[in-house]
C-alpha cells in the first residue's frame, strides 16, 4: 500500500494582503500647479487691508541743470508735485468654510490625520484660486493694469522673437520674467527653433526654463487660452525697483502663513467640526511701464521642420 505524502502549501499574496495594512497616500489634487507667480512675486505687508499707491506728477516738469564750473548762472527752483487723487488697492478675500463631521475625524484618521488633509487640500485649493486673482481679476489682476502704450500685438501670429524683443523695450528697466501658458511658451520655442536660435533654459526652484535674452518665461495655466489664442505678460518686479509687488495682511488672527488664516469655528448639533479659510491678497503695479503684454498670439502655429531647413 503506497504511503500518502503530506500536500505543502503556504500562504498566498492575496491571503496574506487581508490582514496587511496597505501603504495609503495623502489625497492627490490634479489641480494644484507649482504657482511660480506667488514665488517670484516680492510680497508687501499692508495696514488695514489698503495700499495707498503715491505718485509723482508730471515728472518731466521737475527742473534741475548741470552747470560748469566758476559760472554764476542763477539755479532752477522746483519742487515735486504728488497725484491728488492716489488709487488705494483693498485687499480681497478667498475664503471659505471646511466641514468635518467628528465621526470621521475620530475614527479613520490613521494613518493621515482627517482635518489635517481636508485643511491642507482645501488651502491648496484656495492658493490655486489666489494666483488665478492676481493675473485675472478685474479690478487687481495683471491683465486688467495693462495701460494702452504697454500693449502689443504679434507681427504674424505666433510669438516671435521679434516679438518678445520689442516686448522687452516696453519693460527695458530690469524685467524680470514673462508669464505665459504653457502652449504659448512651447509655440514660441518653435518659432525659435524654426529661426535658429533655440532658447536656452535656466534652472529655477530645482525646475528647468526656457529663456529669451536672459529673461526666464515662466509657466502658468491661470492665463487663458481662448479659440487658439492667449497672451504673454513681462513684468519687472519689487517695491525697490518700481514694479509689480504681491500685498497680504500681516498677523491675521489664526495666521499659518502670510495673509492665510485659519480659524476654528466650533462644533454644532450635528457634530461636525467648522474651519474658516481665508486667504488675503492683491496685487500692485507701482509705476505702467513695469507691466506690458503681448495680445492674442496664436498658440497652435507649427511648421513642417523638413521644409524648414532645406
């Protein structure tokens, strides 16, 4: 009679995986974006939420004269006249209220803490929106400061060299860096790709860039692209250098970064827990000729390279 031998098994992955604790990730939001604006922006701390902006008045009318030496030519007498009537930027506000039910908050924060991550994305969220504000809105944002004598349009539809050259002489006092969408960066590469002069980059933040002249084009989808169109913004930045400069309100109570507040709000009678977010910003141009654009360039140009170099 043949002796039965033992059947050996061990214990499989999908067994085993039941009784593991998987590794979990913190949530990943698709719609948060490095906002290089809000980093490369130098940020002014404001009294009471206004920033009264002075100016000179007719700047050419302030006399002096260079005179030689052992003349007795009698000097010019002047003075420096302010505008009556200076804008005053008001802070805005990008707020909202984050609930918690307390359920959730003390029973399934393990591994990542529950109110931790809702504040963490919703704040991202609300950063996602603050720099959308500083390019967009109407009454702050870039593209609404544009004066007349700061905007050009391109020679033949997609941006060219060309074009940000002469951009360039309307922010010829230390620009700083452009602002574009992607599409409208990658469709200005190939132009210049297409003329021989491919744009050489510069790394920023750890991240490569493409440059024109030395002046980085920054990326930012919070530019519009509309029917294959958008726009490419230059600035010059710093209160030091009369530029474009990012305003917040210092010392907000529940203060976790400049201008960001977070506060506690209590728990009602359904048990959930209350969060108030809110994020004070605005922007200013401190004197026109620190921001022009470039209008309505074609994003979608390309070109069949094999004609190209013929």
């Amino acid at each position: 009679m043949t002796k039965a031998h033992p059947v050996h098994t061990t214990l499989g992955d999908n067994a085993a995986r039941q009784l593991a604790n998987a590794t979990k990730t913190t949530a990943q939001l698709s719609t948060i974006s490095p906002r290089w604006l809000t980093h490369l922006l130098q940020w002014v701390p404001v009294e009471a939420g206004i920033f009264r902006l002075n100016q000179v008045k007719n700047p050419e009318s302030i006399k002096v004269t260079c005179t030689a030496r052992q003349t007795e030519n009698q000097l010019p007498r002047t003075f420096v006249n302010y505008e009556e009537k200076p804008r005053e930027y008001f802070l805005n506000a990008v707020s909202t209220i984050l609930d918690v039910h307390t359920r959730v908050s003390d029973l399934y924060s393990s591994p990542h803490d529950q109110i931790k991550e809702q504040l963490r994305l919703t704040i991202e969220t609300i950063k996602e929106n603050q720099e959308s504000e500083l390019i967009n809105n109407p009454d702050y944002g870039l593209l609404s400061q544009v004066t007349d004598e700061q905007r050009i349009f391109p020679l033949t539809g997609a941006p060219t060299p060309d074009d940000l050259d002469e951009l360039l002489t309307k922010v010829w006092k230390e620009p700083a860096f452009f602002l574009a969408h992607p599409l409208a960066i990658a469709a200005f590469g190939r132009e210049a790709t297409r003329r021989g002069t491919p744009p050489p980059t510069v790394s920023l933040f750890g991240s490569q860039f493409i440059t024109w002249r030395g002046v980085p084009l920054i990326p930012s989808d919070k530019i519009h692209v509309a029917d294959g169109k958008s726009k490419i913004l230059l600035l010059r930045v710093g209160d030091k250098r009369q530029g474009v400069v990012g305003l917040f309100q210092p010392g907000l109570p529940g203060e976790q970064s400049p201008g960001l507040s977070v506060r506690f709000m209590g728990i009602n009678d359904q048990a959930i827990s209350s969060y108030l977010i809110s994020l004070y910003c605005s922007l200013a141009v401190l004197t026109p000729d620190a921001l022009a654009i470039l209008d309505d360039i074609e994003v979608g140009k390309y070109h069949d390279y094999a004609d190209t170099y013929k």
